[in-house]
C-alpha cells in the first residue's frame, strides 16, 4: 500500500486499508455466505456504484450457484449523508420467493438500507440479507440487522475500494481516511 497521503479535491486522506487487508476480510466474508446458503440459489443484489468493487472481488470467491443483479439508489453527497433516498433504479428480476443478498459498499447512517429493505420486502422474496463491506456502528440512526459485515470501521470518512469523495477516488485498491 502507498503511505502517503493522497489528495482528493483538496481535501487529505492518509492510507487506511491496504488491498491484502481488504482481500482477506472479502474472502472471510465469502466463505461464510458460502457455508450459510449451501444448497440454495442466491440472488445477489449489486448496489451501484460504491459496490462494485467489493461485489467484483466477493462473487468471485462464492462457490454457490447464484444470480447477479446491480441496482441504484442514491443518498449521498459529500461526506456526510444528505438522509435522502430516491427511487431504486434496475430490479427488474422476479425477487418474489428468491433469498435476496444485497451488496453493499458501507452502511453509514442506516438510511439507504432503511428505506430500501421495505419496498424490496414488498416484493415478498423468502429472505433478506445485508453484505458490506464497512459499517460504521457509531453513526447508525436506524434498527438494521447485518449479517455480513467484511469489517467494522469507526465514524470516519474513506475513500476508495469502490468508495468515493464527490466522484473520486473509486478506482483506489486501498481504503484511505479523511485526514
Ligand atoms: P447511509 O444511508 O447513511 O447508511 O449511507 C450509505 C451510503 O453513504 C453508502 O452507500 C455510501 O455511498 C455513502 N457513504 C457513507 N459513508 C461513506 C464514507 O465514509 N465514504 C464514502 N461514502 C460513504
């Protein structure tokens, strides 16, 4: 991993996760998702664009027999959650009946997943589980259950792995944090 900071708008982020740190908290996190839904067929939900990178390097390590949709909401503007949620853009597969897997880059706040969680229950698939990369526990604002965490990270602001700073900063291998 680098050790210098990088800049991103003007703004400084010092190195935070290397890639081989992320790449064995992803792996872990496959293994269990593979020994959880053995025998059954998954339907990953990918949520675009902060997911990519980390659904890329999980499904890669998911051995089941499974489907791979990608979905967009979006909430978020610079570093702190604006709290507000638009439409769900892309589901268009049947969920009804299926064990859902949504993907996702970080659960800050709790709203995104919030707000979503009904209308994708609405649809009355047989199960709901929540992947993510990072949960930030101290900013949570709303009752969620996380199964699949990779890794816990304090109230900070990072960028990279997926994660961005006003659009930059996604194509980082490593995970940066507000300086
Ligand atoms: P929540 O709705 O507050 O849980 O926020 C979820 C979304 O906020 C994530 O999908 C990210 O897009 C964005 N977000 C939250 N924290 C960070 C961060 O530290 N870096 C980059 N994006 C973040």
């Amino acid at each position: 991993m680098g050790s210098s900071l990088i800049t991103l708008h003007g703004k400084d982020f010092q190195p935070y996760l290397s890639a081989a740190q992320l790449a064995e908290a992803v792996e872990n996190l496959a293994a269990r998702i593979n020994a959880d839904y053995a025998g059954r067929q998954p339907l990953f939900v990918v949520i675009l664009t902060g997911g990519f990178m980390f659904a890329s390097d999980l499904l890669k390590h998911i051995t089941l027999t499974c489907e791979v949709v990608f979905i967009r909401v979006s909430s978020y503007e610079g570093t702190e959650s604006s709290g507000m949620v638009q439409e769900v853009l892309g589901l268009r597969e049947e969920v009804a009946g299926r064990d859902l897997i949504l993907i996702e880059d970080i659960v800050d706040t709790g709203t995104t997943m919030h707000h979503l969680l009904p209308r994708l229950l609405a649809q009355n698939p047989a199960s709901v589980e929540i992947a993510t990369l990072f949960f930030k526990p101290a900013s949570l604002r709303h009752e969620l259950t996380l199964n699949y965490v990779a890794r816990e990270i304090p109230n900070d602001f990072v960028v990279g792995y997926g994660l961005d700073y006003d659009g930059l900063g996604r194509n980082l291998p490593d995970v940066y944090v507000a300086v």
